[in-house]
C-alpha cells in the first residue's frame, strides 16, 4: 500500500492498493476514522487500485510535530491496521524540503548496538535509549547504518523525534531525488497473522508497503 501527496495540495491522499495471491479482482475499502474519512474501490486484474481523497484538516507530519493516523484497508480476503504519518519529501536544487518548507539536517550515523550492554540493539528499550541520546544531542534525523534496523526503531522514531533514515541517501524513509511520496524504504519482511505479507520499514515514515493476499 503506498500513499502519496499531491506536490500542491497538502489537503489530498493519493493512494495506490496491490494485492498479492491467487485473487487479484477484489473490493477494497480504505479508512482514516480520525479524518471521518471511508472510500472503496475494486482492483483491477494486475490487483491495482487507485484512489484520490479529498482530506480537509489533514496534519502533516514532521519531527517536531510528528502525527500518526490509524489507517485501516480491508480487502474481501485480508486486511490490516496501521499508524501512519502523512508528509511530503523532495529535492529542489540545493535544497531538502520537508512538507514544502527547507530542512535543515542536524544528526548523526547509528548503527544497531548497545554500546553499553554489548551486542545488537534489538528491543524497544533499546531503540529508545539510541533515539534518546540522539535527542539530547538536538539531532531531527538519524542515518541508519548501512543495512534495515529492527522495527522498534523505525515505529519509536515515527512518534518521537528524530526521524530515523535508511542508509543510502534516504530521507525520512524517502528516496532523494524522486517527487514526494509516502512510501518509504522496505526492509526485511514477515507474515502477520492474518496472512498478509509485510515489510519493516527501514526508516521512519509509517508502515512499509504491505502485499495484501
């Protein structure tokens, strides 16, 4: 499931749907209850849907200020519930722009260890204590080194500051250089346990795309 803003309407979703399995063809219903906002549509046989919504008083989201809205999308054989923060990421010449307005990126490279218990960082205590220290050094983003982190890291960064990064020229989970979107990075994958197929993210940005069977 990926959502992408419109570059000049902070008041729209676009949002794109594919499912994966043996049926393709299918109804599939999105919903915000926070923005009162409910739409459906059916697939079409490559499993694609499109949909554009209309959603007036939609909060961005951003480190200082970083909203998440529970999206809900059911299909007729799966389904699944996620926090989501809605924002736009691009590139204009020299400048990174965040939600249309220039960042300034203050932070650092972590990689994924416990410096002082020794070994990999794995736990959501974990992840807190690293986006912890990086917030007493006023960082607003992260550099993931190298490879896709633990979810605990990706899901605390979403709701607290700093954003956290993939590695790669990542920003806030988006790829530089491309127009905003709100898909971000995937990582490493696993099965929920209704069956769908999802990605951990490997930065902050919301849920990764999911394969809805």
């Amino acid at each position: 499931m990926q959502f992408t803003s419109h570059p000049a309407r902070a008041d729209h979703i676009a949002i794109r749907v594919r499912l994966d399995g043996a049926q393709p063809v299918q109804k599939v219903t999105v919903t915000i209850p926070e923005l009162s906002l409910t739409a459906g549509t059916t697939t079409g046989p490559d499993g694609v849907a499109l949909l554009d919504l209309a959603a007036p008083g939609l909060a961005l989201w951003s480190p200082e200020h970083p909203k998440l809205y529970t999206v809900s999308v059911a299909a007729e054989t799966d389904g699944l519930t996620d926090d989501i923060g809605f924002r736009t990421i691009e590139v204009r010449g020299h400048e990174i722009l965040l939600n249309g307005q220039p960042v300034f990126l203050r932070g650092i490279c972590v990689h994924e260890e416990n410096p002082l218990r020794g070994g990999r960082a794995y736990s959501l205590a974990d992840a807190s204590q690293l986006l912890g220290w990086a917030r007493d050094l006023n960082c607003n983003f992260l550099r993931l080194a190298h490879y896709p982190h633990n979810e605990h890291m990706a899901r605390l960064a979403d709701k607290t500051r700093p954003a956290a990064l993939g590695g790669n020229s990542s920003l806030l989970g988006r790829r530089l250089g491309q127009s905003p979107t709100r898909s971000p990075t995937p990582g490493r994958s696993y099965r929920s346990s209704s069956g769908a197929t999802r990605t951990a993210p490997a930065s902050s940005s919301g849920p990764s795309p999911t394969r809805l069977r």
